[in-house]
C-alpha cells in the first residue's frame, strides 16, 4: 500500500491529544486545541499547523535544532518528542523504506473514536478507519481504491 497512512497512534486526548506515527516514518500530533505538529522521521524538521477559520492549515516549517523559544510551541516540541520516543519504542512497526526522508507534509487532519473504531482522516485525502477488532478499511479518494486488512494483517 503506498499511500501514507496510520501505523500506530497513542489516544492521549484526555491530556494533551493523540500521537501518531504514518508509514512514512513521521511522526505528528493532533492537539486537544485542534492545533498539529508532524516531525520527518529523521526527527530533523518538523511543521506546525493551525486552522485559520474555514481557510487550509497555515504551516509553519521549522529546524528541531533551531526553532523560537516560544513556551507554547516548546511544550508542543517536548510532547511531539515524547510521543515519537514511545511510537517508535515498537520496533514490530514495519515502515515504507523506500521513503523519502523528508515531510510529505502528510498529517492527520481529523480524527475521531467511537466504541468499535478509531477514524482518521489524513491530508492525502484518505480516510482510515482501525477497528477494534483490529481489522482496518483505508479509503483513498486518488486512487479510487478500499484497502482492506484483515486480522492476519
């Protein structure tokens, strides 16, 4: 399958939000105040995103070495890290290898749990949806395709 999607995810939501790693190798968080960060798996660069009323995310890219002190975006760099350290603690996680190092600024644009599933909606336009029972249906609007992932994966 080779269209970014959902690998793992921590539902921290009750605190600060939910972490989650993509079949790239990057690593993003969707923050409880609906804003995101996603980091390239070299852990180099990393954007933000924040929803300017019903306009696109503005990203803003930056250097993991060289951002401004702000406190609110360290906070969000601490747990962005904090979250990469514990997604990728999992070494069973099989990633694309043939991607590139850098962000395809691929993220988690929504998401949402209900009792039976956890749904994602990425910004490559597809639409993931795990189900408890382990089993997982990804939607891609591009190619036209439903992947399905049965429980022997």
């Amino acid at each position: 399958h080779s269209e970014i999607h959902v690998k793992k995810w921590v539902d921290y939501s009750t605190k600060y939000g939910l972490g989650y790693l993509l079949s790239d190798g990057s690593t993003g968080v969707y923050f409880n105040d609906s804003t995101k960060i996603i980091v390239d798996k070299n852990g180099d660069n990393f954007n933000t995103l924040e929803k300017q009323g019903d306009k696109a995310d503005t990203v803003t890219p930056y250097k993991i070495s060289d951002y401004p002190p702000e406190r609110e975006l360290q906070k969000k760099v601490t747990l962005l890290q904090h979250f990469r350290n514990y997604l990728y603690s999992d070494s069973k996680v099989e990633l694309d290898k043939d991607s590139p190092p850098e962000i395809g600024y691929t993220y988690v644009k929504k998401w949402m749990k209900t009792k039976h599933a956890i749904m994602f909606r990425l910004s490559n336009k597809i639409v993931q949806v795990n189900f408890t029972d382990k089993t997982e249906i990804i939607l891609s609007s591009e190619q036209k395709l439903v992947t399905y992932i049965n429980l022997k994966g």
